[in-house]
C-alpha cells in the first residue's frame, strides 16, 4: 500500500511474541466482553428498576442528577473541614517552593518550558499562580490546556476546589459539546482541540493572556499543532505568555523549537522503584495482571500502600476489575466467610479510562478512611494525566491502546500496541511519588529493549491527518508543508489527506478550501459528517440528518442484555427502516420525542436512556452552529429517500457492493466484509446491491456499521474520484435501476469524472 509509506510502524518489531500477544489481546477483548455481558443482565435490571422509578416521580434525569446531588453535598462538608488541609498539601507540592522564580521566568519570558516529574503541581498549581499574580489583568484568561477530556474535566473540579469556587464560575472547563465556563471564567481547562477550534474564530486567541499546553510531551496531534500555530502567532501577540509543560522527555526540543526557550525544571521528590520484571513472556496480561494484584494485596499489609494497574482500555480496565472482585471474593469467602465483595473491608477498587470523563470519582485522589487500600485499574490516563497519591504498587502490562493508520481498511483504528520505554519509566515511576514502590512489569527486560521504541510515536506521524489538514486550511495555512510542525507528518499522510479532502470536494483542484470545505471546518465533526449536515441543508432535510449525526456521535444506543436478548432483539427491530441504520437512528428518536423525552420509554425499548439525552445536547449544540452560520434547519416530512442521498454524499469513500454468498465487497480496496448482524439491513429477503457504511469494525471478521442502502449513480456522481465509473455502471446493468440510466447523464458524468481525474493528477 503506497498509502503506508512514511508512516511509522507502532509495532518496532511486529513478529515477535510481545507483539503477537497484544494482537491476541484484542481477541481476549471481545471474548471478555462477552462474557460480562452475561453478568451485566443483572445490573441493567436493576437499572431498569432505578428508572422506572425515576420517571414515575418525575424526577429529570433521574439517577444522574439525585446522585450529582448527594455527591455534592458531601463534598460540601468534607469542604468546610479541609479547607486549611488543602491550602497545606498545595504548599507541600514541589512547585510551591519555586513559585516566585517561577512566576518570574514566565514574566520575563514570553515561552516558558516548565519540566517537572508527574505529581509537582504543574497542572493544577500553575494556572493558579499566574492567576494570583495577575496575569488576567484587562479580563484576559488563563487557558490550560489537556490532550485528554477526562484530565480537563478533573482538573477543573479540583482547582475550583482548592480555590473555593464553584466550578463554571471563576473556574471552568471545555470539552467537546460541553461547556462548563461563563463570563467570570477566570482560568479555563480545556482539551487541546477546543483551543484549535477557538482558534480557527479568532486567529490571534485574544481573549486569552497566557496559555499554558500541558502534558505536551505526549504529543498528541491537536497539541502538536497548537505548539505551530503558537510559534506563529508569537509575534503578532507580544503580550501573550506561552508555557509548554513537559515531563523530562521532549523538553530541550520544544525550547529548540520556540528559539531556545528557557527550560524552567521543578526539582522533583520521587523514592526509589525497584523493577520487577516477568521472567517468561506474559500470554494474557489481563489474567497475570490479576493474579500479581491478589498476591500483593494478600501478601502485605493492606495499609502499605496502594496498587496501581495499567490496561489498554475501557474494556480490560473493567475485565481486570470484575476479576480482582471475585478472586478477592472467593479468597474472603474461605478466611471470613464473606459472600460478597462489597462485605470486604480492607480494599476498594477503582476504574479510570476516558469514556466516561464525568464519572471520574473525586474519591479516587482521597487517602481512604480506616487505611484501606485503593486498587485503581486504569488506562495511561494515569501515567501523567492523572496523578493519584499513595501509590506503591504499580502493574504495567506493557501495552497501550493507540490510534493508528490502518493501510487496509484506509482509516485510523484503536489498536493494542506496545508502550514504548517512555511510558514504562513514567508508568513505574507512579509507584514512588510518596515512598519508595515496586513496579511489576509483565514482560521480560529483554522485550523493553527489543520491542519498544524509546520515544512512542508522535500522533502526526501515524495517523489520517484529514481533519487537521482541513483544519489548518480554514486557518488559512496555504503550504502545509511549511506549517512549523515539531516533528513534520509524512508527506504521504499529507497527500493522501489533501486527496480525500479533494475527493469530498472540500479542496479545489488547486489544494485551495472551497466554500463548503470552509463551512465543514466549523463543525466539531469529522469531515464526513459535516458534509452531510451541510448536503442535507441544501436538499432540505437537515432537521433529521442533524439528528442522525448527534446519534452518531454517542456510545452506544441500543442495550441488550444477554438473558433478553430476544425480546431486546424484537424491541430494536420495531425501530427498523428497512434501508438504512442510518434512518433508523432517527427513527428512534423521533420516537422518543414523541414519548417526550421520557426514561420509560428508553427502558421499555432497550434503549440507553444516557445516550439519547447526550444526543439530544449534542443536537442542540450542532443546531446553535448552523444558526449562527445561517445553515437552514428544515424537515424532509416523509421523503426519506432524500436524506439517503445526502448520507451518500459523505461516505462515498466508505461504499460497499454485494459480491454474493450474503457478502460485501468494498469498493475502493476490494476486501471481503459482511453485514453486522444487528443492522436493520440483516437478514433482509434481499441485500441492497450498494450501500454506504459508517464504521467498519474488525474483530475475528471485517463487519460494516450502520449501514445504508444507496442507489450506485449517487456513488458516482459523489465518488466519481474514487471509482471507475464504468465498473460501477456495468455491474449494475443487471440492476434495476439501469432503467433509469440515461445516456446523456452518462455523457456528462463521463466528462465529470475526465475533469476530475485530471484536476487530481494536477494536484498530486
Ligand atoms: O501536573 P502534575 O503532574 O505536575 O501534578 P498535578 O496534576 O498538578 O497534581 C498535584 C497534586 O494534586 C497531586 O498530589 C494530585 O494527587 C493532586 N490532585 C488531586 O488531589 N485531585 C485532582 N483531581 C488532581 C490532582
Ligand atoms: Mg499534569
């Protein structure tokens, strides 16, 4: 695959046992996650219970909000007893010692580079020094900003905290689709997209008088071009004050990179981390990571220390969790004769990963009543996003999910990867923030030299840079080539970017930003589905495809528990527009609407009720930006065929034809995929010749999601790029449709196609 070249493999050496076990993880994943779906039946019943509840006592969204409430009040009084307690551990913090010099630097300096181990202070103390010392004077903000939302969201709450204020006033957050800040906002935590997007409204970021990029060693995509785009604008905003924070690694090259900017280091306090390394390769480390938990839990004193264990994601984190519960369980249950983990004591157990960023528990970061232990199992949100004191024990499995460039299917995928030797040092590290730890690593040394990088890759080095491309054309970046990037991204990532983005006709030939690329740009959206949104308006039907994409853009919508899964089966198959999911999304919600927004209604359809109300935000936050942007909100009525017209437009690139035996073959790279069986175009006496998907999801098979029947001349006239148009029209002269085939159309699509073939050779 030409598109591969340039981009760097994640794997350094992708034959070797550590990494083959971490594609086997993947597989381990989804049988876990079968299997807890067969014990989540019970909770979802008692969820059910709970909203039934709710709804009968009218309560607006019921559990959410009663337990916000008890939660907050007992902040409240935990509050009003550690006031002084907080003002003491903020002054124990390194950073503390140094704050005048190092207020000092970034006063005399307009780029400040502030090195300091994980834990000094620098996220949640910087901010608040500057604000003391005042650097908002002529009501300018403080910006922070965050790679990840979970650290933006927690952070917040914490500085809100320590300064005493209610969070969204002086203090305040912003994430995608939620806005936590109001005009007294003062210092403002962020996720580094939002200020990319701030930026593309206001180029010069005039509202803020100093920003500060935190945790930019990570090098996450959008900070890294934040980091160029700063550069930029350095001159033309004297006044602004820059501050790029850094664990020790990547700190010389940001001071390189901003003309030797001086590296303010806060002296660190860290205790020695004995090492312990696995002696033979480590078949399922979600098991082993169990097991070394149980054994030190049951092994020392349980006020020795806490245990931090490292997992790829969502899924493991909570596999390893459930696990450590029963075998704790099943270990009580012979010495104490305990039935039930809740009945244990000495231990509580703690999941951290991002996809819940509001449901990150304050109690986490608390020193536990009665000296009982924490087991938090967590993703690398908690290598230096998120410090949690009184960690003694850490377990890292050695992997890490990442977000690479899939050349197969052409698209970015979550993949299980090994860390690289960074990552291990930062992950051991976290077990001697307050004494001296142990770090159980579960590989061998051998793998940490052989199969790791030193460096993980920088994120514009190995994935689709379509959106950031968009992105810096609307800000105006002619040449990205010559965009001041810290590490440039492969040219071919770029020409393949600058091609799909030619290809949905958001560059003209000439690499320019057409007006409706310019219009795509100011939606928090990936091009595809603002370019949806956009067609939609133009053919009257953006009132139900704003719908379809804010039911795109949440977790899951449908929820079936394995003992129901029939009736739960029967009950979404109500739902189903035979043609599109796509359709049937907005089916339901309309549906629901209809039943006015109720919680019933969601658990008698087996539909997530959390996910329809995020949808429904998320609706009305798309609905203000097509307002403001003078996009027309109108309804179709009952012409549905419209809004699959308009869903084409979008995804032509993503398109799919049959190729018999119940099969789809996809039309740009030819690979085998099926139907996921729980899409409304399963088991349909007849598969639809041509259809567009919204996700392809790789388990054991190639399955396409979310799914939509469409006629094959709208591939052509919106992927005409894409596809030789004569092999789409001649399979489908056994095709109905041909019918409707008429040869002047066929002239000038053919003239279309000779004119866009040539504007691309020009263009590449
Ligand atoms: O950014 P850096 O890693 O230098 O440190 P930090 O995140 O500012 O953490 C400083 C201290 O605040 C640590 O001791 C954390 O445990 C604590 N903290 C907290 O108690 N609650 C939070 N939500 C965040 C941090
Ligand atoms: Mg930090």
């Amino acid at each position: 695959e030409s598109s591969q070249k340039g981009i760097v493999n994640p794997f350094k050496n992708p034959e070797s046992i550590f990494s083959v076990n971490a594609r086997k993880g993947s597989h381990l994943v989804a049988l876990r996650r079968l299997q807890r779906d067969q014990k989540d039946k019970s909770k979802e019943a008692v969820e059910i219970a709970g909203t039934s509840l709710g709804d009968v006592l009218g309560v607006k969204d019921n559990g959410n909000h009663v337990k916000e409430t008890v939660e907050a009040s007992n902040e409240q009084t935990a509050l009003l007893d550690s006031r002084e307690e907080i003002q003491r551990v903020r002054e124990c913090l390194p950073a503390f010692k140094v704050k005048s010099k190092l207020v000092q630097t970034i006063r005399e300096n307009q780029v400040t580079i502030v090195i300091g181990e994980t834990g000094s202070g620098k996220t949640t103390q910087l901010a608040q020094y500057l604000y003391e010392a005042g650097f908002c004077a002529g009501h300018k903000l403080i910006g922070c900003t965050q790679p990840r939302r979970v650290a933006a969201m927690s952070v917040a709450k914490r500085v809100a905290l320590e300064m005493n204020v209610d969070l969204g006033k002086q203090v305040g957050y912003s994430i995608r689709f939620e806005d936590e800040t109001s005009t007294e906002t003062r210092i403002k935590f962020m996720t580094d997209g939002i200020l990319l997007r701030e930026a593309l409204l206001d180029e010069t970021l005039d509202r803020y008088g100093c920003i500060i990029l935190d945790e930019a060693h990570e090098r996450s995509l959008n900070t890294d071009v934040m980091l160029g785009l700063l550069k930029q604008l350095l001159s033309r905003r004297r006044d602004l004050k820059v501050i790029v924070t850094s664990a020790t690694m990547n700190a010389a090259k940001f001071s390189t990179f901003f003309g030797s900017a001086p590296q303010f280091s806060i002296p660190g306090r860290t205790f020695p981390v004995q090492t312990i390394y696995s002696k033979f390769p480590v078949e399922d480390y979600v098991e082993s990571s169990v097991m070394q938990a149980v054994r030190i839990h049951a092994s020392t004193n349980f006020d020795s220390g806490d245990i931090l264990i490292f997992m790829t994601g969502q899924e493991d984190v909570e596999s390893t969790s459930e696990a450590i519960k029963e075998r704790l369980t099943e270990i009580y249950s012979k010495s104490k004769g305990i039935t039930n983990f809740d009945e244990i004591d000495d231990v509580e157990i703690f999941t951290v990963y991002s996809a819940l960023p509001g449901d990150v528990q304050n109690r986490i970061f608390q020193r536990l009543e009665n000296g009982k232990r924490k087991i938090v199992v967590a993703t690398n949100i908690a290598e230096t996003s998120l410090t949690i004191d009184g960690i003694r024990y850490v377990i890292d499995c050695g992997y890490s999910k990442l977000k690479v460039y899939n050349p197969k299917i052409g698209l970015d995928s979550l993949m299980i990867t090994p860390i690289s030797q960074a990552n291990a040092n930062q992950r051991s590290g976290r077990a001697g923030r307050t004494a001296p730890g142990t770090a159980y690593r579960l590989y061998t040394e051998d793998t940490l030299h052989e199969d790791m990088y030193i460096q993980t890759i920088p994120e514009i080095q190995r994935t689709n840079l379509s959106n950031t491309v968009l992105l810096l054309k609307s800000l105006g970046v002619e040449q990205i080539i010559q965009f001041p990037f810290v590490d440039p991204p492969p040219i071919q990532t770029l020409l393949v970017s600058l091609n799909e983005l030619f290809s949905i006709g958001a560059l003209d030939n000439m690499g320019n930003l057409t007006e409706l690329g310019m219009m795509m740009s100011k939606f928090p959206l990936q091009p595809s589905l603002s370019k949806v949104l956009l067609i939609s308006a133009k053919n009257g039907c953006s009132e139900e495809m704003v719908t379809i994409v804010s039911m795109l853009s949440v977790p899951q919508v449908f929820y079936r528990p394995k003992e129901r899964q029939k009736e739960s089966d029967t009950a979404r198959s109500r739902f189903f527009v035979p043609e599109s999911d796509h359709l049937t999304f907005c089916n339901v919600y309309s549906q629901w609407k209809c039943s006015r927004y109720s919680h019933r209604w969601c658990s008698k359809h087996f539909v997530h009720y959390k996910s329809l109300q995020r949808a429904k935000e998320i609706r009305e936050q798309l609905i203000k930006i097509m307002k403001k942007n003078r996009i027309q909100v109108v309804s179709s009525g009952t012409d549905w065929d419209v809004l699959r017209k308009c869903i084409c437009s979008g995804y032509a690139h993503q398109a799919a034809k049959t190729s018999g035996l119940g099969k789809y073959c996809h039309l740009k790279t030819g690979m085998d995929i099926q139907l996921h069986p729980t899409s409304a175009l399963y088991g349909l006496g007849e598969m639809p010749p041509y259809v567009v998907y919204h996700e392809l999801l790789m388990t054991t098979k190639e399955y396409i999601c979310c799914v939509t029947a469409v006629n094959p001349f709208w591939l052509i006239e919106f992927g005409g790029l894409l596809y030789d148009v004569r092999k789409i029209g001649g399979t489908h002269t056994d095709h109905a449709d041909v019918e409707a085939f008429d040869p002047e159309e066929d002239r000038e699509l053919d003239i279309k196609l000779k004119e866009i073939k040539e504007a691309r050779n020009r263009m590449i």
